[in-house]
C-alpha cells in the first residue's frame, strides 16, 4: 500500500483542526482605593489583604488579627 504524503487530499475530515485564535483582549489588573483602615487609619488598596465588617468599615487583615488576639487575651484571664 503507498504512504500518503497529504491526508487532506484522501479525507479532509481527518485532517487535524487549526486551534481558534483569540478575539477578546486580556484584563488589565487594576488597584482600587479601598477606604481607611479601622484600626490605624492608613489607605487600604484592592492589592493588600483586608477584611470589611457588616458596617461596611475596611480593615487591613494584620489590624484586624492584633485586635481580635487582644480580644482572647483578655477574655481568657476573666
């Protein structure tokens, strides 16, 4: 039997598929002013680790962890 140098002349349908190219265009990252810190009242940014409470007050996550260590600390010698 001879070797077929082009498959697309035999049966286009087994030919490999072209992968599609991509239209859209990749998302910028952008940072967002996120409010004051609770705690120590510097600017929080989209790009650092907070948390925001039900008031709708952000905190940085390291503020918000000292004040909660305090919060145990002094319940535990009650």
């Amino acid at each position: 039997m001879p070797r077929v140098k082009n498959w697309k002349e035999i049966s286009p349908h087994i030919a490999p598929q072209k992968k599609a190219k991509k239209t859209w265009g990749r998302k910028i990252h952008e940072t967002y002013d996120v409010g004051d810190c609770k705690y120590c009242n510097k600017d929080i940014d989209s790009d650092m680790s907070f948390v925001v409470f039900a008031t709708k007050e952000p905190a940085h996550f390291r503020c918000y962890q000292k004040d909660y260590e305090k919060e145990n600390r002094k319940n535990i010698y009650l």
